[in-house]
C-alpha cells in the first residue's frame, strides 16, 4: 500500500488499522509503509517492536528512515 501525500486521509487513518489506537513514531509508520513492511512489524513481539522505535530516535532525516526500514525488512 502507498501513500498517496498530495490525497488528503483523517489523521491516523493509515496507522489506526494495524495499531489499534498504539502509538508509533509518524517517520517510522510512513516509511512502514514505504516498503510494505507494516505486516512485518506488527508480527514481532512487543519487545522487538519498541527495540526499533528507540534506535528511531536516533534518526535524523527521511532517508536515514527509509533505509533503516528497509535494513529491518527481510529480502524476498
């Protein structure tokens, strides 16, 4: 699924189906979404989950988000 930025969507539409209301870092869901990769990571655990939002902090730009994503995702 991609983001279409230039439709407008309600706040939370897109993370709200896999989060149940949880909260996630915006660069992190976007970039999620990105590379598919929403499935995956909704599939770890709790704890393998928020060990990748704390390395997130860390993360100072959109690319350095998208290739961290894309380093999580495992190769098809």
């Amino acid at each position: 699924m991609r983001i279409n930025l230039l439709k407008p969507f309600k706040k939370g539409e897109i993370m709200e189906k896999y989060t149940n209301g949880g909260k996630i870092p915006v660069g992190l869901g976007l970039a999620l979404e990105e590379y598919n990769a929403m499935d995956y990571f909704f599939s770890l655990s709790t704890q393998a989950q928020q060990q990748i939002i704390d390395r997130t902090h860390m993360i100072q730009s959109k690319n350095e988000m998208l290739a961290y994503v894309q380093s999580l995702v495992p190769q098809k």
